[in-house]
C-alpha cells in the first residue's frame, strides 16, 4: 500500500450519482501503476502493476470474489 499525490483517481460513472457512495477509485495516469482507493478511506491506496489489474479483473469478471456464492 502506498499513499502518492501523483496519482489522479476517478469513479465508475455508476458511482458519480449523490446517492451511491463507498465506491472504489482507479487511477491510471501513472504509467505501469494501477492504483485504487476506498472513497470513504482516501489515504489508503494499494497498487499494483497493469498485468496483476487485468489478472484481477478477469478474476472478478468470472465470479471469483462473488460474495452472494
């Protein structure tokens, strides 16, 4: 986990509505960092490189974290 004012984080337009909130942040504007964040708990970040996030990503996408299971 790391905490950089370097890195420029934006929500999912999903999450951009008033009503909805605790939202993961992504940034991507530092090159071969992938960075994420809580919005209720800005100062942690956790980042990993390009390939892990698309590791993890593909592993979400196919129900492996799926807490409902």
């Amino acid at each position: 986990m790391t905490d950089s004012p370097g890195f420029t984080f934006t929500r999912a337009a999903a999450c951009r509505d008033k009503r909805v909130n605790n939202c993961p942040e992504i940034a991507l504007n530092v090159p071969g960092t992938v960075a994420i964040r809580d919005s209720e708990r800005p100062g942690v970040v956790v980042t990993m490189t390009a390939d892990q996030w698309r590791t993890l990503a593909t592993a979400v996408k196919a129900g492996e974290f799926d807490l409902s299971a």
